[in-house]
C-alpha cells in the first residue's frame, strides 16, 4: 500500500463493530440455549475465526456479512460437540484464550491452532489458572504456546489472582467457571476491559464485579439475546488521531462503543490538549456509546502510565504516532504487554519511527518520544500487525513524501474497509 500524503480530512464516518464484543457474542450465542441475534458484528478476520472454530463444534451460525447480522442457533452450556479437525484460531489471541475457557469443560478433547504469530504468543497465563480448575493441556511444539491440545475435565472453582491485567486471560477463567463447581472469581493489578461480565449479565449469568475482582456462579443455563454492536474504539482511534493531526479537519466518528474500561485514548487526547466532543451519548445496552467529533488541533506530550494502560493497550501504536506529531515529551510506561501482541509493538513502533525521522526510544516498559520533529516518507514493515499497518497509514498521510506499507492487507483481520473508508475522508 502507498500512502499519499494528506492535505485534509472532512466528513463522517461509521467504524467496524467492536472486536471484543463481536466475540464474545458468538461464543455465548454457542452456548445459550436458542437463537442469538446480533447486529453491527465485526466481519473481521480475527471475528470469523470464532465463527469457524464453534461451527467446528456443530453450532448452526448463519452470517450475513452485506448486513453485518449474524444469527446463532445456540445449543446450551453442555451442547458442543468433538471438533474432527483442528480449531484453527487464525491470527486471534481473543479465539484462542476465551475459547479455552469454554473447551476447559468439554467432555472431549480440542486440538487448538493458529498462524505464525500466534504460535509465539504466551498461552501459559490461560494454561495454568485452567489447569488449576480441572483442564488439561499439552503444547505440541514450543512449551505453553500453541499449537495445543485440551482435554476438558470436571471443574473446580478457583479464586485466581493474575500476574496481568488481561481481559483475555480473566474471560478465559470466568467462562470456565460458568462450568466448575462453586465460585469462581479472578482478580488483576488493574481492571482490564469488562465486556465479559456486562454481556455475562445480559445472557442472565450470576456475575458480580468489585474493585479489580470479578467472581461468577456457576449456571445452569444461558439466555439468547440480541445483541446491538457499537463500533470499536479501537477502530475509531485511527481517524480520532487523523482528525486532530492533519491541518483544516473535522470527523466526526458515529456510534462508537466508549466503555469505561476501554476509553483510554479519550483520556490521552485530552491530557494531548484535543479538540474533542462527545454527542449522542446513550447506555441502551449495558455499553455506551456515543458520536465522537474531533477537530484540527496543536497537541502537547504527556504522561502514559499505570491502570490507564489496560484502557488503551490496543491504542498505543497510534498514541505512539500522534507523540511523534505533538510539541514535548510523551512518556509511555508500564505497557510490556506490548512485547507479546501480534508484534512486539515496542520495537516495531521504534523502528519504523525512527525510519521517518521522529525522535523515540524503546524502553524495558514502553517508549519515550520526544515530538514536533517533521517526519518523512519511508518503508514500513507492518509485520502483518493490523494496528501497526493502520498507524503508519496515518502517519504515512502526514509525512512529507510517499510512505510504502508492507503487508498493508494484514487490516482485514480487525477492519477490512480502513483505506476506502480513510480515502472517502480526504
């Protein structure tokens, strides 16, 4: 992909559905008993494995991608059945870890697989607290990573404290423990993204959240629903930073999902000096959401740290390349979590930065940027990471000359229309 440069952004524009959620209504569609109805799903990669992988186990799903509904035949806690090949998870840390939850229980036995990338992923942290509770696992090549089996067993509720704020690794032990036998609750070092325990609630789980501890009963049975999906923020985080970087702009962002747990680029944007303004601000379905309007502004540096770094994990790419663009100093800490997405987005941030001429260095926990240094056209390696490819397809608009993506397709995984719907902007 060859990126233009930008000259201005006006006009409105409606993001992809919220990844989280477009998961994790199709596996608790799986397991209710009936049919689930969702609107506004995300017809991205990573949200098609699920699909495929729960298919796999005979579960009925009817996808419509022109409409963006899905409709799924639930069959109940207990009705999944042996997948006969392997479930192939594609590029999903989400797939992967929620699903184990669900396969830790299952009278059978799962063989579990991904692409390249996530075979280099840490499954360990979902592999001990499951393990703990009755599953049983075996990596197939490389220790707690996968591939792997499951053999799901009879389970015990745990009360699990985990070494990281991760909604993927809190989700995978709360659906375990819809199954196990007593409470189950896990408690982090920050509160990480909370989609689980609101749609828990929806689907009629006994669930209960207090401070960084969430504990769930086990249940009998699920409840189908319909299920509206607003659009991900992260999704929107892209053009929220084109908007304030490109001189003479206005976008505003329809409908966005501004989850408490999951704002943290409003938090960063504000602390940066933003022009930004929420509008039509509405909680129908235990997720608020809201029309996001940001304007042309100057930004400053600022200070990135401690539980405001689960509410913006998946952002920081794109905070990194608004830094670059802003006067001052920003200071990114205690994002190590970093090290193991889809790249090691500390160092590929650095490196592709620093090919355009910004100012940054990698630190153990995060980076410092030092901005306002112009940045120019360069080559950049997405290394098949979709938040990176998107970042630097903004910062590629920005820059002076031509900025070339390589592997600028790896998009599809979590937003398919990202360079029309950008183009339709300029």
């Amino acid at each position: 992909m060859l990126v233009p440069h930008i000259h201005h952004l006006q006009g409105e524009i409606t993001v992809p559905g919220d990844k989280s959620i477009s998961h994790r209504s199709i596996m608790l569609g799986s397991i209710a008993k009936g049919t689930t109805e969702v609107t506004g799903f995300l017809q991205g990669a990573d949200c098609l494995s699920s699909i495929s992988c729960f298919e796999k186990m005979g579960i009925e799903i009817e996808n419509n991608p022109a409409a963006g509904t899905v409709r799924i035949h639930g069959k109940g806690l207990r009705g999944l059945t042996e997948p006969a090949s392997t479930l192939d998870v594609g590029n999903s840390g989400t797939t992967t870890r929620l699903m184990s939850g669900i396969l830790a229980a299952q009278p059978f036995t799962s063989t579990v697989d991904g692409d390249a990338s996530i075979r280099k992923r840490p499954m360990g942290r979902i592999m001990t607290p499951l393990s703990q509770m009755g599953a049983v696992f075996k990596s197939l090549h490389t220790e707690n990573c996968a591939p792997f089996t499951i053999t799901g067993g009879r389970l015990q509720g745990i009360r699990y404290e985990s070494p990281v704020a991760s909604a993927q690794v809190k989700s995978a032990v709360l659906l375990a423990g819809l199954y196990a036998e007593g409470e189950t609750s896990v408690t982090e070092p920050y509160l990480s993204r909370n989609h689980t325990e609101l749609m828990f609630e929806t689907f009629g789980v006994d669930i209960k959240s207090e401070g960084t501890t969430a504990t769930v009963r086990p249940a009998v049975e699920l409840t189908p629903q319909r299920i509206d999906v607003p659009g991900d923020i992260s999704s929107a985080a892209y053009f929220i930073a084109a908007g304030l970087l490109t001189p003479n702009s206005e976008i505003t962002i329809k409908n966005v999902g501004i989850n408490p747990t999951r704002d943290g680029i409003l938090t960063v944007c504000k602390a940066m000096g933003a022009d930004i303004a929420l509008s039509n601000v509405k909680n129908d379905i235990g997720e608020p959401v809201a029309d996001i309007t940001v304007s042309s502004t100057s930004l400053h540096g600022c200070t990135i740290e401690g539980d405001l770094i689960p509410k913006l994990i998946d952002e920081i790419p794109i905070i990194a390349i608004m830094a670059a663009f802003a006067n001052g100093t920003t200071v990114i800490r205690d994002a190590q979590e970093l090290k193991v997405k889809e790249s090691n987005r500390i160092d590929v941030m650095v490196k592709n930065l620093s090919a355009m001429g910004a100012d940054i260095e990698a630190t153990e926990d995060g980076m410092i940027i030092r901005g306002g240094k112009p940045l120019h056209g360069a080559t950049i390696d997405s290394m098949a990471d979709h938040r990176i490819a998107m970042s630097f397809a903004i910062a590629g608009g920005l820059a002076e000359g031509d900025t070339e993506i390589l592997g600028a397709e790896c998009v599809n995984i979590s937003y398919p229309d990202f360079y029309g719907d950008l183009y339709n902007l300029m």
